[in-house]
C-alpha cells in the first residue's frame, strides 16, 4: 500500500493588502522551491472572524499566522484577541504573530501561554518563516519510540536475548505454529523486543526517546507531566492511589466506579467513603454521583485525602466537573478523574472541557478505547502542583512490568500523535455520523437513540449533566428481541458487534475509526430488524432495586486478606441464608447488569443485600453475579470469622470518633471552616437515590 501524503494549511490573517499579498507570495514560493514533507499550502484571511470560520471549518489546518496589525479593538488588540480565541478553540494549533521588535515583550506578556513564535515584520525572511513552521510541524508530528523501534528492526540485528522467539524465527519455519507467524505479521514479531536494546529507552527510568513520548503527550493533552502505561488504566487508578494513599487515609469514591478503583482501595489500605450514584431505573443505566451528595461527603469528611469520580461514564454522562474540583480544593482533596472513556475530548470543542481543563489533579485515560492505541495502552495525567514524581515513579514501577510491549508504546506515539494532527477533523466527521445515525434509527418507529433527558435520574436533572454524543444509547423495547437477542442476530446475521447492552438498550460506539461504509450497514440492520420486529411480550424487565450501602466493619484490605469462612447465600429451602445477616463480607460482590458493588470487603451484610442477590440469582432473565465463591456447585459468601473481625487492625477506625478534628488540631478546624461555606443542599431539595 502506498504510503499516504499529508496536507497542512497554513492560515495567515491580516487586513493589510500591501504586506498580505508578498507575504503570501513570498511562503507559497519557499513551499515549493524547499523541502515541504508535510504538504504545506497557504490560505489567508482578512479578518479575524473570517479567520475563525476557517478554523472552525478546515479539519486540515495546522498553523496560523497573524499580523499584529489585524484591524479592530486597538494596536495589536486585534491580533492578541485572535490568537486566544484560536487557542481556546483549537488548543493543537501552532500559532505565530507577525510584529516589530519592539512589540515583542507586550505581545509575550498577553498570549504567551498561546503563541508558539514570532516574526519579524521589518525584515521579512519569508524562505526562514517556512523552515520554522515546517520545524513546527516536525516536532509537533514526532513519535520518537515509534521511529527509535522501527529503525532497530530495519537494523536486522542477530538476537541473543529474550524474548525466545527471537524475531519470529522460532516460528516462521514450524509446520505446527507458522500460520500465527502470517497471522501476527514479521515487523510484530521482530518490534517484540526487550529492555536489552538500550536504544529503545526504559518505561520504568525514562531517559531518551520514551521520556521525549512522554514530554510530547503532555502538551498534546494539556498536563504538566504525563506517563505511558502498558498494563490499562485498571493499574494507573492503583498507581495514583498509593501515591498519595498512605493506610487508613480517607477516599471519597462513586460507589459504581470502575472495579479497579475498589481493589486500588483493598491494595492501598484506604478508608473508604462510598457515594452512591444515581440511576435510571427505566433502562438500567446508572448516572453520575448528585453534585448534593459529593458536596456533603466532602463536608462531612474534611480529613479526606482524594476524591476519585469517573467522567463520562460507560454509557457518556459527564459531570459538570469544575464546582466539583473547586469544592475539593478548597477542601485540601485532591481529585482524581478516571477519564478511560473520554481520552480523545481534548481535540475538540464539543467535548470540551476536560478533566484537566476543569483542574483535576489526575487523570487517568485508556488511550486504547477511544483513540488509535493497542488495548492496555493507557496514559497518566498529572496536574498536582504539589506531585511527589519520586513517589509516583517508586509506584509506578512496582506495578509495571520489567518487560513492556513495545508495540503498545508505540502504538500510544501514533495515536497521541494522530490525535494532535487530525484529531479534530476525525471527531468532526464522527460528530456529523452520530448526528446521522441518530436521525436514521430514529425514523425506524421502533428504535430510538435515547438523549440526555431519557438517561437523566431527577436528582441530576439540575447538576449540569451533559452526554458524550459518541455513544449511542439505544432502547429496543418495541422490537420484540431481548438485549441478548438483539446482540446475537446483529452479530450472526449483520456481522456487526456492539459494545454493550442492559435489558432493553443496546450501546454503540462512535470512534475514530467509524465509517461512512459501517454506518450504512448498521443503518441498513436496523431498518431491517425494525421491519421484521416481533411481537412486544407483555412481560418487561425493569432493573432490580440494588441495596443502599451499609456499613463498613474494617477497612477493606483487613477483610480480604483474611481466609475468613465461606456460608450458603441459601438455606435449604432457597431462601436468603439468615446466617449471613450481620456478617463481614471479605469480597467484592457485584451483579452485571448493572456492574456496581452490592458488596465490598468489610462491608456488612444486611437482609436486603441477601434478598437481593438471591432475586438476582433465581430470577429468569440470566445475571452474571461476581465474587462470590461456588460450595459443591451452590452459591456462597465469604465472611470474617468473629476472631479475624476482632483482629482486624482497622476496626478501631470505625469504632470509635475520629480524633484527627480535635481541639488541638488547629490546621484541621481552619479546614472546618473554610468548609462552612461550601454550598450544601436543603433536605427537601436532595431526592433519596435509588440504586439498582
């Protein structure tokens, strides 16, 4: 396949005809006489409207230059003010002013943080202006590894180090294993390398060409300092926790985080505070925590170290996150965003803002889900002014292994690197195929795109909700197929596979590999599916109502890592076993659909839990119910014994007052105060939540 050439366009702004045209006669000569490998070509501007028309509308513009003469609000008022909205707008986009000398430092002053560089207008050297913007280019465009690793396999080195199949030579000649050697590829096998080869850098003490990946990533995503992660953002949410965790330190957390964020809780040893998310119950999809609830958990808690909230979520709700960062701050509560399905919003407005954005001190990403990257490839965001790098590098490395995939390092250069030059034209293409495909399932009559008033619990309905318009909520309830049945004829019939599905929506995701060509075929199964619909069973399913949280009798940790004792969740009549009431649960429970924890360790059990999970188990619709333990082929829990609870070395934490807000404590009461003023809800304005 022949490689694919680039076009870059460069904008440049001014209302001064007699310096506009040489200029651009001037940068179009240069782009053809020297060397121009990203395409470059220049279009203008008269105006700084028109000029945001074009960066609005030109998916492939990547460089903006203005004169500081741009007509408008005063002296160079005109030219500042462009290049900030630009730069809000389009924060990938290098942008550089054209001005005298002396007009350098008032320039610098105003749009620094904007501003990539500068011309002088005195002495225009149009042949010098195109070499720095095609440097721009260049470094903007870079993925060092990717480069690093590719030059090493062109190299053709003879391998006398792991990994065993040497390149591949171990099976390209096998007659039992070769047809995986056609299947994987040679340049696969042979970019499977290890950390013998110094040129390729380390992933645990980055030096060279990783630490430059790394470096490039951070001003592509907006963050002071950014790390690559082989292993998911299942393992950085562990990373950050024991980073700033120490044992027994308090974590506000959505009950209905991802399990990882819960079994970060068991390995750091936190005491954690559970907030319940809300829920609609309709169609079985769970929403963001109620602002009313994170706000008194933060007041109530003043002595909490971190806050950590998923934003979107699995099914696209996104917080209104910036009050939310402001009150934890204030608070002296750091924040941490598991961002995992929203890594490509930094790329464009529509998404906007991000987590970082919004000052959230750490944000996780799965680069992998949303954006060009192998699975597991994820990334870490740091934004803490007050980041302890040594630490987090000592945690980082105890979870990473010694022997990373390079091809998942590479692939996080490329797509870090395609996100930065063509992100915001992919996710306007994709913008426009959901728009698309909303209005064509919609016509069907029987399936419909659900929109964020369907999805909306009403304790949210006020909290500045909005939803990711990448993924596709779709209720099926009038086609007669059940999640299960829909999932399998459009897999077996439309060879189309979903992401997700409840008892009567099934979730499709937009990406930035979605095409035209798979929109007119999953359009075309819906029409078909729609036409051919069943008769709707007078039966409906409506989402079991999941137990609120209890209590915790230790900290999780203390629970899990004791062998405790397994009893029947039923007794010999197939009821909920009453020996478990009251008892301490040494695992995490939970029931897919929905997917949140009806248990944690250390949790204690109550007769609802018990009811529920044996709803759950006996109903007739199939539910997937995780952790617990099979006894000869029935069901069961573990529990602590009543030696191991009384040994618990957490106990203590939940049986008596927490001191740490004493009269001596003089830093802790100021933090009380400060918190006197955080905005909390009257009763008759929060709604009870329901969880499901």
């Amino acid at each position: 396949m022949p490689s694919l050439k680039p076009v870059s366009r460069a904008l440049v702004v001014s209302n001064d005809a007699a310096w506009l045209e040489p200029a651009l006669s001037g940068l179009a000569s240069a782009s053809a006489r020297l060397d121009n490998p990203f395409g470059i070509a220049f279009v203008s501007a008269r105006t700084g409207d028109h000029a945001m028309q074009t960066v609005k509308a030109d998916g492939d513009l990547q460089l903006v230059v203005i004169d500081k003469s741009l007509a408008g609000l005063g002296p160079g008022q005109a030219a500042l003010d462009l290049a900030n909205r630009i730069n809000s707008w389009r924060p990938e986009l290098s942008l550089y002013v054209v001005l005298s000398d002396d007009e350098r430092a008032m320039v610098e002053e105003l749009v620094s943080h904007a501003v990539d560089g500068y011309f002088d207008r005195d002495e225009p050297d149009y042949h010098g202006w195109f070499r720095i913007l095609s440097a721009e280019l260049a470094e903007k465009s870079a993925t060092p590894f990717y480069d690093a690793l590719q030059a090493y396999v062109k190299m053709a080195k003879d391998s006398w180090h792991s990994p065993g199949h040497s390149g591949g030579d171990s099976l390209k000649n096998s007659p039992w294993v070769s047809d995986f050697y056609e299947f994987v590829g040679e340049n696969l096998l042979r970019a499977d390398l290890s950390v013998s080869v110094p040129m390729l850098d380390s992933l645990l003490h980055p030096t060279g060409v990783i630490a430059t990946a790394q470096n490039l990533a951070a001003t592509a995503f907006g963050a002071r300092k950014t790390y690559l992660a082989t292993n998911g953002t299942s393992t950085t949410n562990k990373i950050i926790f024991q980073t700033l965790l120490a044992p027994g330190d308090k974590l506000l957390l959505d009950r209905n985080c991802h399990k990882s964020v819960h079994h970060g809780v068991i390995l750091s040893d936190a005491r954690p505070v559970y907030l319940d998310s809300s829920v609609c119950r309709e169609f079985g999809i769970f929403g963001p925590v109620p602002k009313a609830t994170i706000y008194r958990a933060i007041k109530e808690n003043p002595d909490a170290k971190a806050l950590i909230l998923t934003c979107c979520t699995y099914d696209g709700m996104l917080y209104d996150l910036k009050p939310i960062v402001e009150a934890a701050h204030k608070a002296g509560i750091k924040v941490i965003i598991d961002e995992a399905w929203y890594a490509f919003a930094r790329f464009h407005p529509a998404f906007r803002p991000t987590a970082l954005e919004c000052g959230a001190d750490y944000v996780t990403q799965s680069i992998h889900k949303t954006l060009t990257s192998f699975s597991q490839a994820s990334m870490v965001h740091v934004n803490d002014p007050e980041f302890d790098e040594h630490l987090f590098r000592e945690n980082f490395n105890m979870y990473a292994s010694t022997s990373p995939q390079y091809a998942l390092i590479a692939s996080l250069d490329v797509g870090r690197k395609q996100a930065m030059m063509e992100g915001y034209k992919l996710l306007d293409r994709i913008l426009k195929l959901g728009a698309e495909l909303r209005q064509k399932i919609n016509s069907t009559g029987v399936f419909r795109v659900l929109d964020i008033g369907d999805l909306l619990p009403d304790e949210v309905r006020n909290d500045g909700v909005r939803l990711d318009p990448t993924k596709l909520t779709v209720d099926i309830s009038k086609s007669g197929y059940s999640a299960d049945e829909m999932e399998q004829v459009l897999f077996d019939k439309y060879n189309i596979q979903g992401e997700k599905s409840t008892f009567s929506t099934l979730t499709l995701l937009l990406g930035v590999g979605t095409t035209r060509s798979k929109v007119s075929r999953l359009c075309d199964a819906m029409f078909r599916l729609a036409k051919d619909r069943r008769r709707v069973p007078k039966q409906s399913y409506r989402m079991a109502e999941v137990p609120h949280f209890s209590r915790l009798a230790c900290l999780p940790r203390s629970a899990f890592y004791e062998s405790g004792e397994c009893l029947y969740l039923l007794d010999d009549d197939g009821r909920p076993n009453e020996a478990l009431t009251g008892r301490v649960c040494c695992d995490q429970v939970l029931a897919y659909p929905p997917g949140i924890p009806v248990l944690v360790p250390g949790q204690v059990i109550t007769p609802p839990i018990t009811s529920y999970l044996a709803k759950l188990l006996k109903g007739n619709k199939p539910v997937e119910v995780h952790g617990l333990a099979d006894i000869d082929g029935e069901y069961a829990v573990r529990v602590l014994t009543q030696e191991e609870l009384e040994a618990a070395p957490s106990r203590s934490l939940f049986l008596q007052d927490d001191e740490k807000a004493g009269d001596g404590d003089r830093q802790q009461q100021q933090k009380v105060q400060q918190l006197e003023q955080l905005p909390v809800p009257s009763a008759d304005s929060v709604t009870e939540e329901v969880h499901d």
